[in-house]
C-alpha cells in the first residue's frame, strides 16, 4: 500500500469523488439513484466519496435531505470511513452540528469552508476549524478563495494544523507553487487536489489524495490517472491527462455543477436537472461541455 492510496487509519487519501445529486425532473433527491451512483464509482476504482459539497448542491438542500443523503452514501458505500460529508455552514456551531451528525454516521473525516459569510480574519478562522474538530472527526479544510474570499494560505494552514485542527488540505487556488511552501511548512499535512485541471501538476507536487468532480461521468479513466500521477508515471499520466484536461478544465469554472451532471447524463449516468439559482446550459458553455464529454468518449474514456 502506498502512501497516496484510501486507507482505514487516512480516509481521506486516494480518489474521493465529490458527488453530484441526481434530481428527478420535479428536483426532488432521487435517492436511490445516487445509492446506486455512489457503488458504480467504488466499483470503478475511486476510493469514497464527498456528498454535500459544492457540486453536492448542499446550499439548496433542507437539513433533512442534506442527513438523508450522508446517510445514503455510508450505506452504499459500505464503509462509512470512505464518506467525506460536507460540512460548511454560516455558523460555526452548525457546521460543529453537522461534523458531528457524519460522526454518528460512521464518516471517517469531514471536509470544511472557512467562514463564508463574511471575509474572516485568520482569528476568525482558527476559532472555526477550533469548534468543528471539537466533534472528534478528522478535519480536511477546504481552500476556495476564489469563492469564499478567505484565502487559507500555506502559512495559516500550517497554523490550523499546528493548532491539531486539520489533516489535511483541498487545494483549489489552482496555485500550484503553494503546495511546494506549504510541505516546507507543515510537512505532515496532506496536500489533496482540489482542482480536477491542476491533478498533475500537484501530483507531481506531492498530493496523496484527490477530491476529484469528473469521476462523476469518467470513473475508470480518472482513476487510472491519478494513480500513475501520484506514482511519477509520466510516459501513462501525461497523455491521459492531456486527453481530457478540454474536459477536466470545467471542473474549475462556474458552470461545474451543470456541466458535470450532462456529461453523466450524456454517458448514461442520472445527472439531471439542478436546482435554483443555478439554471440548466444554454448556448456556447453547452455547447463546449457537450465537445469536451463527446471527445473524452471517443478516446476511450470511462
């Protein structure tokens, strides 16, 4: 076993697939569908899974789906260590509340926003991650600056690690030098990707994990990525990677959660609709998506 593979003592290593929620037509959770999602990746070499994040829709969830769908995915993953719920919440206290429901849950770790209400202070900060590793489940932080304006810089993560607060980190900045400085400053924090079109660059950086958004649609195919990334297999990972970085690259942009779920429903996965605000693709972004997913099946990927 390799440093960089799922493990029961380090759940939150290898290919931990942030999941999309399919929704029927009516925008109801179909449940049984993203049981039934949350196998097909386990099946098809991905590690866990990551329910209520971002691409998760958590925002436009009520507590009662957002619990029910925890719930869902540590009884089909079989293993409630290879479940990485979401936890963001305005409140500190809410998003302690939630850490620890995924600690009843079986979850093995869980994964945390800064505070997003507001452009926190790093006292702010330190206090929120404080609270939430009170629930007694590992804490993966969640750098989104783009998104949350509070950047987690290396230096504040090596403190909120130093504090005992955090395992690990998911790095969206998409600023690959970062991962280089923060292994200077807190060498025992995993480093997870974040950002499905930087996967080799920070893998080659040293990243153990990945909190990945197109194993929704190409399970098999990202997963044999990762793999040869993180073990400096070039002559496998570089053209993988070039294949469908055009695709990987939607990750990043603020379409994600509409373009993730039609290139699942393009390949014969239950995508479906999202909930408002966000609105279905229309126009060139649809059309980009549609290009991407359409090459990406015709190399081959699955």
């Amino acid at each position: 076993m390799t440093a960089t593979t799922w493990n029961s003592t380090r759940p939150w290593r290898g290919v931990m697939v942030a999941t999309a929620l399919p929704l029927r037509d009516d925008l109801s959770v179909d449940y049984d569908a993203y049981a039934e999602h949350v196998r097909w990746l386990i099946d098809n070499g991905c590690d866990g899974v990551v329910p209520n994040g971002s691409l998760g829709e958590y925002q436009t969830l009520t507590d009662e789906e957002r619990a029910r769908v925890v719930r869902t995915a540590v009884e089909a993953a079989g293993d409630g260590a290879r479940v990485m719920p979401g936890v963001a919440a305005y409140g500190s206290a809410e998003a302690r509340r939630w850490a620890e429901h995924a600690g009843e849950a079986g979850c093995g770790s869980v994964l945390l926003l800064p505070p997003n209400a507001y452009r926190a202070d790093e006292e702010a900060v330190r206090a929120h991650y404080a609270e939430v590793a009170t629930a007694g489940v590992p804490v993966v932080a969640y750098n989104n600056p783009i998104d949350t304006k509070v950047d987690l810089s290396p230096a504040v993560l090596a403190r909120l690690h130093g504090d005992g607060n955090i395992v690990a980190v998911k790095e969206f900045s998409g600023d690959v030098r970062r991962a280089y400085e923060l292994a200077e400053l807190a060498p025992e924090l995993d480093l997870l990707i974040g950002a499905d079109d930087v996967l080799l660059e920070l893998a080659v950086a040293g990243a153990v994990g990945w909190i990945a958004g197109y194993p929704n649609a190409f399970p098999a195919t990202c997963a044999e990525l990762y793999h040869a990334a993180v073990a400096g297999d070039l002559a496998t990972a570089l053209p993988l990677y070039k294949s469908l970085h055009p695709l990987l690259r939607w990750d990043s942009k603020t379409e994600f959660v509409q373009s993730i779920k039609l290139s699942m429903d393009m390949v014969g996965r239950r995508g479906g609709p999202v909930r408002p605000p966000r609105a279905a693709l229309t126009g060139e972004i649809e059309t980009g998506v549609r290009t991407a997913t359409e090459k990406a099946v015709a190399d081959g990927h699955r």
